[in-house]
C-alpha cells in the first residue's frame, strides 16, 4: 500500500489509485442481518475514484477542486492514510497533519488549556512540543482570558478559533487541509488564511480542498480538477478555476432551466386539479406569468431570471443584438453590442429611468449604469417606447455574465425589475489579460 | 508488529491525554469527584456482603476480606472489557478523520479503568489492616505481576472485542451479557476449595479464575500464588494479547470505511 517516494523532490505521488466502497442496500450492522446475510454480497461497489495519479512537489500548495461526491475528500482522506487505496500506490515523505477535523477529542468539562493539550497529542504532538508553543496557540486563538474557562462555556465561534489554533500551530512537512476555513469572524478567517500563506511561504507542502475558489486562486500554485473519480484536468490555479467555474455554471444553469420547466409543469397541474382556494390559485396564477412574462418579453431570457415590481410600466420586449444587429448572447472581448429595450407605461405620469446591470456568474458585480445619470434625462408621458444601450467596446474577460434590467422612478422605487435577464457568455478573450476586465494599456521599456 | 509498536510508543502522550481526559472528564462534573472511585466499590462489597454474609452466611472467615480481593480486581475487568468494547465506535468521530494508531484507544481505555482499580485498592488495603488480616511483606511483592498479568489479559479482550464491534455492533451487548454470566465463573463470591475436581478445572479454563485465586493469595492468604495459577494467568494474558492484537491489525484497516 505504501510505497517508496521516486522522485526526491516529490512530497507525495499517487500513482493510479482506485477506491471503491461498499454500498449496502440497507446496512447490516446488526447480528441479525448479517447472519443472514452470510455468503450473500449483498452490496454494490460503488467506485469512488476511478484510478487518479498526480505527484505534489516538496513546497507546493494544490488544490483538490470538483463537486460534492467527486472523490477530493476521499482523496485527501487517503492521504492522511484513514482510508487505504484499493488498488495503486500512495507514496509521501515528511511529517503529516491534517486540518480535517477541527476540535477533536474536545471534552465539555475541561479548561481551553486541557483541551489544548488532548487535542495536540491526537495529532500526535509531543507535550513537550505543546509546552513550547502553548502561547502561541493561546495568542492565534485570543482567548487569553477565557483559557482556564470549561470549553462547554464557550460560543461556537471561540471553540473553533480555538481548534483552530492547535491544528494550524503543527509542525508538519505536509499539511492537508479539508474545507475547514470558513471559521470564525471575518477578521479570524483572514488571520487564519494569512498564517496559511506564512506556513507555505516557509516551505510546507500543502494539499487543500475546498469549495472557495478565490482562496485557492491565493494559495494555491496548482489546482487539480476532480470529476467523477477521474482528474478531468490540472494546471496553474489561475486558469483551472476558471475553467471550472464555468463548468459549474453551464451546469447550474442547465439544472435551473429543467427544474423551472418541472415547477411550471407541476404547478399547471395543481390549477387544474382545483383543490385549491382562489386566493391560492391567484398566487400560482401569478407566479407563472411572471416567469412566463420574462420569457414573452425576451426570447434570450435565462432559466434564472426573476422579475418584480410596481407595475406602473413594464417592459415588453429586450434583446441583446451584435454589431450587424443579429441577436446574439455570445461574444469575443473588443465587440460592440447592443441592447435593445421596448416598454409601455401603464401611468404615464411616471418618470421612467432605465438601469442596467451585470454581474459574472460567482457573482461579482463588474459594471452597471442608469440613463439618467449619463444622459440627465427620464422619460415621461409616453404610453410605448424603445430605449437602445449600446456598448461600443466589451472589456469583460471569458466567463459567464448575468443581465439585470430595471425600470425606476427618479425615487429610486422599483417599477419594473429584472434580475438574471439575460446570460451573456464572453467566450474569447486576449489571453493576456486577467481578472474582470480587460484595460487599455502600454508596457514600455525604458 | 515491531513498527507498530514504534508507532504506538510515538503516541504516548495521546494515550496520556486519553486517560486525563476520562478520568477528568468522568468526575469533573459531579460533586463528590474522584471520591466515587472509592465509593462504588464501597457500596459494591457492602451489598454483595449483606448476601452472602448475613442472607446466606458463607462459611468463609472475614468473607468481606476475602470479596473485597477479587471483586475489585473483578470490577476492574469487567468495566475494562464491557466498556472497552465500544472504545472505537464511541469514538468515531476521531477514527473516521484522523490518523493515529488505533490501539490508542483500547490501550487508554483500559488503563483508565487500571488506574480506577489502583485508587480502589485504598479500601483493598484498609480492610486488610483493619479487618486483621495484615500484609505480609513475603507475598505483597508479588501484587504488581498480578496486576500487570491482568492489565495484558484485558487489553487483549479489549482489543478483540472493540474491533469486532465496529463490524457487529450487537457485540457491546452480547459482552455485557457475558460480563453477567462471567462474574458466577470465577470465584469472587465464593471458594474453589469445596468444589467438585471436575468443576475445578472447568473453572480453571477461565482465566480470570488463576487471577482472581492469585489476588485472594497474595491479599487474603498472604502466600504466593500457586505456580499453576502463574503459569495459566500469564500464558492466557500473552496469548489472549496476540489474538486481540492480531485480529485487531486485520481489521483495523477499513475501521473508517464501516463507520
């Protein structure tokens, strides 16, 4: 099961692991069952990982990305040798800890300082060591004042600062970390995801899983994509997040858009078997016209898009069209595209400012404008109209973006709103520019 | 087996740490504390004293002596095993995340009750000395190898039975029944002298009878135990130890799977 490392400057090679477990129908733990169960397999082998191999050089931090039940858990959980490969090699050198479980062997009744202790030997610390670090673990958790209190007395979030402590406060030549930085404040995680850098930074090999993208895009120098109990992909975290994200908001958006047609379906079903109050039927009534409108007013309209207000005036149509004036949804960074928006006013009274907005699918707002802060105009006392936003030159990087439009009053009140309208998909961009957005630039060498 | 040791030895402080925090945690909370380590017994002897010596008088003299010798040992034995049992599934939560050596946890729960049994020997010794009996400096010596004889034997069933009930958890129960009918197999409540031959080597397959016959020696007759009795505790003890400790290595492996 353990092999010998081949390469010196790796810190970890798994060569072709497979994992299968043991899937009961209804799981025998009990005498009975298993008696009569005997000689009977009466489980499926579910394969979780389908034969990965990858190295992780001494120094290195990676990252295992992919959706729940992919297998990076389980993967990391081989690591920490908990759970050994059915078939293939897994080879490491160096001393290993891992933050998986937080607060371990914890005992309600004992003081911070006790409970440092237990804690620490679980991860197969010396006292000794304890000894010696012991203020620096008190002084990371900040809880000087409360170390000699019974752990029971403490708030969820100082009993994790304190397990927090303790486990990042290792001496460890590799450090496997399992989705376990989302502790305590916002101040406490910063410090926690600073002395995870300090600790690469000093040379330990870290392997991290986690669902938080943008801390693996900081900490991370290689990411590899798991999906399916095969690496589907690996390479600089940069560029393998992003490919992921996509991924995942390609499906999401497939998903909605199956579970939007089943809610409507459903709820058709449920007015026509007419169990329901009036007043219950109104409200589904509702609903499905409010979906079914965003669909009526732009053939473009994403699977996600929700749509509230007033009502005083409403839009009627919206389409995203290229530079030839063809719909169109997808685009290269450069192009120029433009959005045209049909409305009607139902009280023509009404001062009509139009605003628009987009953000990208991890739901970073990237860019936004309203008309009557760049035009200092609102319409008024038209019964119909078109407005028409042209964006002359597309500086958003690849990715997927959402489309909001809104209709307000110069009060700011929300007559028409929109969200999630449109799904534009930028899908070329220079490739040598990253983040958000690209930026007119010149390097000179002087 | 030898780099399993190593490692084990490498988790001292683990065991350590397990034992304060059972035994700190245990009494942490109620009133009288570690005290209870001395009362349970206590009222243990008093009560199985109040049968056997005023309901159905035994004819053995200073009986409560006599009870007191092997029922504390006993107890010792049966809270070891029974509780001991349960010491991985209990502790799931650390053996399904982490990595240690997994005898860790059988070892520290044996040896907190060890260490229990060590504290209720305060009243093992006060009956002798008060009760008349006395110690003779001849035969005391020979207390410790007893004890560390039956410290080996439990941590051999302790490590059998915990691993096996992590794959059948009825296992906890069935050695609580086991416990039940054991008690009456050894001879705490009552001599071996009177018995049939027969029903003396039946007894003796027992090992917890050359046990509990060396405690009543060292403690009760003041003498050393009978080289028999030697011979079969710490050939049991040994052999019980590998049996547990190799059933314990096969299984040990997909603990985290089954749990």
């Amino acid at each position: 099961m353990n092999a010998n490392i081949s390469n010196p400057e790796n810190a970890i090679e798994v060569r072709n692991v497979h994992k299968f477990f043991k899937v009961y129908e209804d799981k025998g733990t009990m005498l009975r069952e298993r008696i009569v169960n005997i000689g009977r397999n009466k489980y499926e082998k579910r394969e979780v990982l389908k034969g990965i191999s990858f190295d992780v050089k001494k120094g290195e931090a990676v990252a295992l990305i992919g959706r729940n039940g992919c297998g990076k858990s389980t993967t990391l959980k081989m690591l920490t040798k908990i759970l050994r490969p059915n078939e293939g090699t897994i080879a490491e050198q160096g001393r290993i800890s891992s933050l998986i479980e937080l607060g371990a062997g914890f005992h309600p009744d004992l003081t911070g300082r006790e409970n440092i202790y237990i804690n620490a030997s679980i991860f197969g610390i010396k006292n000794k060591e304890v000894d010696r670090r012991l203020d620096d673990i008190i002084a990371f958790s900040e809880l000087e004042q409360y170390i000699d209190n019974p752990v029971r007395t403490y708030s969820s979030g100082m009993y994790m600062r304190l397990a927090f402590a303790v486990a990042i406060n290792v001496d460890a030549d590799i450090l496997l970390v399992d989705e376990i930085l989302a502790v305590g404040d916002q101040a406490f995680q910063t410090k926690c995801f600073n002395k995870l850098r300090d600790l690469k930074a000093n040379g330990m090999t870290i392997v991290l899983v986690s669902h938080s993208i943008g801390q693996v895009k900081q900490i991370c120098d290689r990411v590899i994509w798991i999906e399916d109990g095969l690496i589907r992909d690996e390479g600089p975290a940069r560029k393998i997040c992003d490919d992921y994200l996509n991924d995942m908001e390609l499906k999401r958006l497939e998903r909605v858009e199956v579970e939007a047609k089943m809610r409507d379906q459903k709820e058709k079903e449920s007015l026509e078997n007419g169990e329901l109050s009036q007043e219950e039927k109104n409200i589904i009534q509702e609903k499905l016209n409010n979906s079914m409108k965003c669909q009526k007013i732009c053939s473009q309209c994403g699977p996600d898009a929700r749509r509230s207000g007033t009502g005083e005036a409403e839009f009627t149509d919206v389409i995203m069209v290229n530079e030839k004036g063809e719909p169109c949804t997808r685009f290269a960074t450069g192009d120029k595209l433009s959005i045209r928006i049909k409305f009607k006013a139902n009280d023509t009274s009404k001062n009509l400012n139009f605003t628009f907005g987009i953000t990208r699918s991890d739901w970073v707002y990237c860019y936004g404008n309203e008309m009557q802060e760049c035009t200092g105009h609102t319409i008024s006392g038209k019964e119909a109209g078109e407005v028409v936003l042209t964006i002359n030159k597309l500086n958003l990087l690849k990715g997927a973006y959402f489309l909001d439009f809104w209709i307000q009053d110069e009060a700011g009140v929300e007559i028409d709103c929109i969200h999630n309208l449109i799904v534009m998909h930028v899908e070329e961009d220079t490739g040598k520019d990253h983040g958000i957005m690209g930026m007119d630039h010149d390097w000179e060498i002087q | 087996m030898i780099s399993r040791l190593k490692e084990i030895i490498e988790y001292k402080d683990m065991i350590y740490s397990m034992v304060k925090r059972e035994l700190r945690g245990r009494y942490q909370k109620s009133a009288l504390g570690m005290l209870w380590a001395l009362l349970f017994p206590l009222f243990q002897i008093a009560i199985y004293t109040f049968v056997f010596g005023v309901i159905f008088p035994s004819s053995i003299e200073n009986y409560y002596i006599y009870l007191t010798a092997g029922i504390v040992p006993w107890t010792f034995f049966s809270e070891a095993v029974g509780q001991g049992a349960g010491c991985i599934v209990n502790n799931s939560n650390l053996a399904t995340k982490i990595y240690f050596p997994r005898e860790v946890l059988p070892i520290s729960a044996v040896l907190a009750k060890f260490i229990n049994m060590l504290l209720a020997f305060v009243i093992v010794f006060l009956f002798i000395v008060i009760g008349g009996v006395g110690i003779n400096p001849a035969a005391i010596w020979f207390l410790p190898i007893v004890m560390i004889a039956e410290f080996i034997l439990c941590l051999g069933f302790t490590l059998l039975f915990s691993a096996i009930t992590v794959y059948i958890r009825d296992m906890e129960y069935i050695v609580g029944i086991l416990m039940m009918a054991w008690i009456w197999g050894t001879p705490i409540m009552y001599s071996m002298d009177n018995l049939q031959p027969i029903v003396k080597v039946i007894l003796l397959c027992n090992p917890m009878t050359s046990i509990v016959q060396s405690y009543h020696a060292v403690l009760y007759y003041k003498q050393l135990p009978d080289t028999l009795y030697t011979a079969i505790t710490w050939g049991s003890a040994i052999i019980i130890l590998v049996i547990g400790e190799l059933v314990f290595a096969h299984l040990e492996g997909d603990f985290a799977e089954e749990m």
